[in-house]
C-alpha cells in the first residue's frame, strides 16, 4: 500500500504543475476533512507506521492514517483559514490557541489592538463557541 502510494504521489507531482506555482498541499480525508500545508519553506512527506506525516518547513504538520485519506492537491488558497472574528468577542474574553495536532499552545484573554505572540504556524483559535483556524506568518 504504501509502495503505490508512494508511486501515485510521485506520478501527480511530476504530472502537475510546478510545485513553485502554487502556495500549499491541500489534504483530504474520506470524511470530508480538508487541512492545507504551506509550501514556502519546503514540505516533506513521510510515511511512519501506517500514517501519512507532512511537516511544512514553518513547522506545522498533517497526520492522518494513509487508509484515511481521499487526496491531496497543490492549491492557490489555504482551505478553511480565517481571521478571528475579534468584532465579535468582547474584551477579556478567553481565547485559547491549539496548534494543528490539537495540543493547547496558549490562553490569553482578549484585549482590542493587542496581537498575539505566536511562531510562523497554523493555529485554531478558540473563544467560547467560536473557532477558527488562522495562519501566523
């Protein structure tokens, strides 16, 4: 399984277009799920006991089991990434940052004109029942 995969990824990247065209590797798994890597800094792929890891050169990083996955394309335009809708929280509200494998980063409460602090990543920011995922460049 993982010698044809490893063929068909080698067979789609040489077929498409450039890599240096498009700005990230778009993932999807068979429950719909889609998570978007960003190509700027390199991607590696990888295959470790039965698991597709991509890391991206800022470090962030896709998992999932090869026997999960639907595909994977190169993209424009990162998939589900937003600004956090600041607007809408109030000040002092709890914010808590989770990197992309779902591991708490960071909590801090909500103050207008103040940025948070955070590595070159993608992150899900979550405010009471509000999250989005945001990348920090």
């Amino acid at each position: 399984m993982k010698k044809i995969f490893s063929v068909l990824l080698l067979a789609g990247l040489t077929l498409s277009a450039n890599a240096e065209d498009f700005r990230y590797m778009t993932f999807r798994t068979l429950s719909g799920m889609t998570e978007s890597l960003p190509l700027a800094n390199g991607l590696e792929i990888t295959f470790q006991n039965g698991q597709l890891v991509a890391t991206a050169g800022d470090g962030s990083i896709f998992q999932q089991a090869i026997t999960d996955m639907q595909d994977m394309w190169f993209d424009y335009t990162a998939t589900g990434i937003n600004q956090f809708p600041t607007d809408l929280v109030p000040e002092g509200t709890l914010i808590s940052v989770y990197a992309t494998d779902g591991r708490l980063v960071k909590n801090y409460h909500y103050q207008s004109g103040v940025e948070v602090s955070l590595p070159a990543g993608i992150y899900v920011f979550k405010a009471g029942e509000q999250s989005v995922k945001r990348i920090i460049k």
